[in-house]
C-alpha cells in the first residue's frame, strides 16, 4: 500500500508563513492543549460540529512541530487563515491510502461499496 499524504499544509498570515504538521505529536499535543481526549474532537471534525474550542486547539497543536511554543491565543489569531490549511492537513493524514498492485504501481482507491 502506498503511503497516505505527510500531514503538512501551510498558510501565509501577517506576512509570515505557517506550516502545520497533523501527525500523532499533534494528537497528544490537542489533548494537553484542550484538556480532552483526541478521538471526540475527531469525530466532530468528521460530522462538522468541531466547534470554536476544537479548532483553535488543533491550530495550535499542528502548528507545534514547526512554531513550538505557538499560544492558543496566537493561534486563534490566525484561524482565519489557518483554518483551509488545517483542513488540508488533517485530509492529507488521514485520506484513505490507494492501494498498489503486483508490480507495486500506485492503484485508485475503491469504495467499499464497490
């Protein structure tokens, strides 16, 4: 199988550029930040009811591996430029992998339906 995408995405705001890093270090640092287990706020991400807490958290958290340090206040600072890039992160980590075949050539991903 092929590897899914590297979690990163990035965003220009106040003439800086941002990049983020949605790995397994985001995750444990969302829970310290919010003080709440990751897999709740996931699922909200999923159904689109993240709310405000939610977003400027996982901002802040994905922004660690390249700003540490970032505050949840500056974080929410930049959510209105951050919040695409956060998004693109977090599909990059977690779209479905395609999948190869026996010649090891990337191949579509297909539905389970299918």
């Amino acid at each position: 199988m092929t590897r899914r995408g590297d979690g990163e995405a990035q965003f220009s705001a106040g003439g800086e550029t941002y990049r983020l890093k949605f790995d397994f270090n985001a995750l444990a640092d969302f829970e310290s930040i919010a003080g709440a287990a990751v897999w709740g706020a996931l699922d909200r991400f999923a159904e689109g009811e993240a709310t405000a807490e939610d977003l400027r958290a996982m901002l802040c958290a994905c922004l660690q591996e390249h700003h540490a340090g970032i505050t949840l206040r500056a974080a929410g600072r930049l959510m209105s430029e951050g919040r695409q890039a956060l998004s693109r992160a977090m599909e990059s980590a977690l779209a479905a992998p395609a999948s190869e075949d026996e010649s090891g050539e990337p191949q579509a991903a297909t539905s389970p339906a299918a």
